[in-house]
C-alpha cells in the first residue's frame, strides 16, 4: 500500500512505501541504493524530509549506542515516522547480549533491518570499544551477529571499513566477511577504506585513507551468496550505476545529505517507477505542514530546516533559499511559512 503526505491545496500528494510495501520487495532490490547512517545528520527529521525525494532509497538512522537504548531515552532514539520504511536501525557495542536486546527493541518498533556499526572512528566508539575497532575483532562481532540474529527475525547486516590502521585488507576483509557471514549476516556494507584510528579525525578518515574499490568488488566475486553494497566517496547517480557492473548496492553518504536532490531521479533509475516524479518546491511544502506538526510537539523549526539547506543546489535562487532559512528558522516566534518563503524566492526554472 501507499501512503499519502499531508498536502495543501494545489501541491500534488507525495507517495511513500509503508511497511507492507517494503516486506514485497527483494531483499537485493531493496538494498540497490541506501543513505548512509551519518551521526548528526540522518535523525528522524532528515529521514522525513529524504524521503519525500526517493520513495525506495534506504534510509538509516544516525548510529544509537546500545547504552542509550537499554539505559536512556528510549523512545526518543528509536522515534520514526512511518513513512519513512524501508529503515535501518544502526546499532553502536560489542556486548552479545545487549545487541540481542536493542535488536529486539528495533523488531517491535517496526524497524525493517538492525545494522552493526564496524566502521566509526571516533574517539567516543574506541573508548567503548566498537565501531571501527571492532575489525579486530571478527570473532566479537560474529558472536553479536549470532545474538542477534537469534533473537529477532528481521535481518541483522554490518557496516564495516577494509580494516584499520596496519592491517592488511587483502587478508582481514576476507576472513572478517567469512566469519559474520558464518554467524548469520547476509548483507554487509562497505566503507571502501581503511579507518585509522591513531592519527586521523572522524573527518580526515572520511576523506584521507585511498579509496580502494576493486577489494570490495573482489568481494563480491569471491562471495556472489551475500547481498555487497558499497560505500565511500560516490558523489552521483552515475557514479553510482558504474558500481552495479560489480555490487548489489551503493550506499551514499555525504553527496545525499548536501546536495539532496540528486536522489530524486533513484526510483526511475533504479527501481523502474513510471510515475511523475515530484519537484523541490513540493518538497518544500510538505515539509512545511511536516514542521507544524512537530513545531507543535516543542521541535525548534531549525532543528528541521537545517537539514533542508541543499534541496535546490545547482538551481539559481538556491542561494536566497538557503540565506533565507538560515537567517529566519532560528529566530523567536519562526514559524512553518518560513520554509514556504524560502521556496518562494526560487524561479521555477531548470537546474543550472
């Protein structure tokens, strides 16, 4: 089934896949294209707004450590709405047993896909050893797939680097890819660099280590049994094309965040869909009955449109829209129609 977005007058209703739409899809197909679980940046918020662009896109969420989910707000942390299907909830920990527990949480909240994070670099993962620390540990995460994939039915995939300071991929990748596949995970997502986790920021490890594409679609080759996606520098859909001659699924990052739009062509491209597309101004203009309803839970009005500053990229006025949001969605007394007037102030003409 379909849902509809709540609508104004004069803008054309925006469908989005539920739940049972997502359970009809191939577990392949479904995981084509994916946005990247990015901290900061793909909250529920963001998630709604992306996926007014891209009905099929997965989404997921920002990484929620199993800390959080056992001992803090809960319900905030595992918060969505339900257009947002098909989501991934990303997992932070390495402890077996509460990875079992928050992996039942997502089940019965409705999550589509529980997701190990094996892949951040920062500080906060080291010091409770996980996230991209655990590539040394392949057997650790093995047994948290176990767990998991024990406890609950939906599937439980990882999210890795190539390794990890002097590791050596070409003989880690293969053994760590092995052995959680061996304990259960069917889909694993790769960050085709390495992390170093002595040296480099968070930022610098997105960008620094080379890229090194042909292991991860060696990968693939030597494992055609498992769904492989890859991820890491893919700016465009082009790009992102090029990538099935050798993968299941591309995973983009950063490019959908900042320059949203861009997976507004995905279900065409890569899913067959027949209908019109939808425009940015209708985008727009959901989202600004979107931010009433929340504005009336006590969101702040920038906590929305912040994540909305690159909708009209490469378009003349996107620099109005932007000055716009920037300049009026934090003030006292902001309201919704500021979104409406941002959009206002780009002439509906064709991207540059």
């Amino acid at each position: 089934m379909l849902k509809k977005a709540p609508r104004r007058a004069g803008c054309r209703p925006i469908e989005r896949l539920d739940a049972a739409s997502v359970e009809e899809m191939q577990n392949d197909q479904m995981h084509r294209i994916s946005v990247a679980p990015m901290m900061d940046w793909t909250d529920r918020h963001d998630r709604y707004f992306l996926r007014l662009i891209s009905r099929r896109a997965v989404l997921y969420t920002e990484m929620v450590t199993t800390g959080a989910l056992l001992h803090g707000d809960t319900a905030r942390f595992l918060r969505y709405d339900d257009t947002e299907h098909p989501v991934v909830l990303q997992l932070g920990g390495s402890e077996p047993e509460a990875m079992a527990e928050c992996a039942r949480m997502a089940e019965a909240s409705g999550y589509d896909e529980v997701n190990i994070n094996v892949g951040c670099p920062s500080d906060r993962v080291q010091s409770g050893s996980f996230g991209a620390c655990l590539m040394r540990e392949p057997d650790l995460v093995a047994r948290c797939v176990a767990a998991m994939s024990a406890a609950v039915s939906i599937p439980v995939t990882v999210k890795s680097r190539i390794g990890v300071d002097d590791q050596v991929p070409e003989e880690v990748l293969p053994d760590f890819i092995r052995r959680v596949s061996d304990a259960g995970c069917r889909h694993i997502i790769i960050h085709a660099r390495k992390a170093w986790l002595q040296g480099l920021s968070p930022k610098e490890n997105r960008d620094v280590p080379p890229l090194d594409y042909p292991l991860v679609h060696a990968m693939k080759q030597a494992r055609p049994d498992l769904t492989v996606s890859i991820n890491g520098g893919i700016l465009s859909l082009d790009e992102a094309e090029r990538q099935f001659a050798h993968v299941d699924g591309v995973m983009i990052g950063r490019a959908a965040y900042q320059t949203p739009w861009i997976l507004a062509d995905v279900d065409r491209r890569f899913y067959g869909e027949t209908g019109a597309p939808t425009d940015p101004w209708e985008v727009a203009e959901a989202m600004v009955d979107y931010a009433g309803a929340r504005m009336a839970e006590g969101v702040p009005l920038k906590s929305i449109t912040r994540h909305m500053l690159g909708l009209f990229q490469g378009r003349a006025g996107a620099r109005a829209w932007r000055r716009h949001l920037s300049e009026n969605a934090h003030l006292d007394g902001a309201r919704p129609e500021v979104i409406r007037e941002a959009a206002a102030l780009v002439p509906r003409q064709e991207a540059a």
